[in-house]
C-alpha cells in the first residue's frame, strides 16, 4: 500500500508473488520540504480537456493536462531539487516492492495552481458518500524512475486531513514519456506502465506513460490493485498528489 502521503505498508497478499530485493542502490539526494517560495513553473489553466473513463470503473485519462513545456519544467526543478532514494525489501517482509527516487513538498499555493488548472472542473458531478472534491492533498510529491527501476503491485491509502476532510483519489501527471522531445533524439522512455488489477489478478487496464497525460483512480477502500512496470529504457518522471473531497 501507499498513503496519500507516499510512504510504504504492508501490500495485499497477492505482492506475495513478486520478488524480494534490497533496493537499497541508487542516487540520494537533498529532499525538500516546506512551500514553493516561487520556485515552480506557470501552469496554465486548460480549457476543453478530454476526460476518458475506463467503462465500469473510477479510472480517469486527460490527455495534455500539462503541456511539454510546463512538464519539461517540473522535471528541470525537480533535478535541481535532488532526488532521495525510496526503497523496501519486498513482499517477504510485509512491503510492496518500491525501488525509485522521491522529492515530497508540502505547497498549498502550487496544490491550488494545478487543482485550478482543470481538475476542479473534472470533478464538478463526482461526489462519494455525500462528499465533493474541493482541493488538491498539498502535499505534491515527485518520482523518478530511471532503468531497472520499478514499484510492485499495491493500492493507495486514503488519508484523514483533519475537518471532516479526506482523500478519496490519486492523481498522477506524467512529466516524460510518449510525445516528449527527447523521443524524437533516441531517449523514448520504455516501459513503466501503470497496470490495474482486479481482484481476481487480471488486468483491467494498463497506462503507457504520455507526457502531460493526467491519471486519476479512486484510493482507498475502493483502490484497484496497480503497479508501476520496470523502466527498460530511459528515465519516467511523474509528479503525484491527491484529490481532497470533504
């Protein structure tokens, strides 16, 4: 599992099948926290996006939520901000298997900016259990995926924020794949697909990271079973947070 604040727990019994590793390699860098303080690109506010549900599911696409320019940028930022490593040893030790780098910011003002770019107006008919979405979790959180790297099968934790509020769904944008400039240089990103399960271990549908692309599924009690594939070719960049219904 993965709260909505991104740290690891003990995954469903079907993480069980994956392989138990150290993934205690890779890069460590400076993490940061507390606000923005200006240091984030523009985003501009979308008009007419296309929304795509998954028939008979809570899964959401919208294509081009971030332009190339407004992903590049993130990921520019995020570089010079510095990764940390985040890892655990597998299912043998009640964890899913994570192996990527992180950056976790707690920024309100640059929550606001994306939730007031489009994903407020997605979530204007949504409500669960008399609750409406009002705002993004303003903890945003960055990933990192180069070769090798991947995250096991798990689902998201909803959070309690406090005054009757709670997150009820992921958000996941992702910063490089399909469409970005450096596909067209020989760097295309293969691999790292976002693949959903149901119960039963079948795919009910698999995410090719596009960049811009926005994914949206509902966490919590509700979650789908998912993970992130191995990067096989390039780095995966994705920026996360999550939607706040009270």
């Amino acid at each position: 599992m993965e709260t909505a604040g991104g740290d690891a727990a003990p995954p469903p019994q079907q993480q069980r099948r994956n392989k138990s590793s150290a993934a205690n390699k890779g890069k460590k860098g400076g993490a940061a926290g507390g606000g923005g303080g200006g240091r984030w690109p523009p985003v501009k506010p979308k008009k007419d996006l296309q929304v795509n549900r998954l028939k008979g599911t809570h899964l959401l696409t919208v294509p081009n939520f971030f332009t190339s320019a407004e992903a590049k940028a993130f990921v520019d930022i995020a570089e010079n901000i510095g990764f940390t490593h985040q890892g655990s040893l597998g299912p043998l030790k009640g964890e899913a298997y994570r192996d990527n780098d992180r950056i976790s910011v707690t920024d309100p003002l640059l929550a606001q900016t994306i939730w007031e770019s489009g994903i407020n107006k997605i979530f204007e008919d949504i409500s669960i259990s008399g609750k409406v979405a009002t705002s993004l979790n303003p903890n945003i959180r960055f990933y990192r995926y180069t070769e090798g790297q991947r995250f096991g099968r798990h689902i998201d934790e909803s959070v309690d924020l406090g005054d009757g509020s709670r997150t009820l769904y992921t958000l996941l944008i992702y910063l490089s794949g399909k469409g970005s400039a450096k596909e067209s240089s020989g760097q295309a990103l293969v691999g790292g697909e976002t693949v959903f399960y149901d119960h039963r271990g079948g795919v009910v549908a698999e995410v090719a990271p596009v960049q811009g692309l926005a994914l949206l599924h509902l966490h919590g009690a509700k979650c789908m079973l998912h993970e992130a594939r191995v990067v096989k070719k390039n780095i995966k960049y994705v920026l996360r947070s999550d939607v706040v219904f009270a």
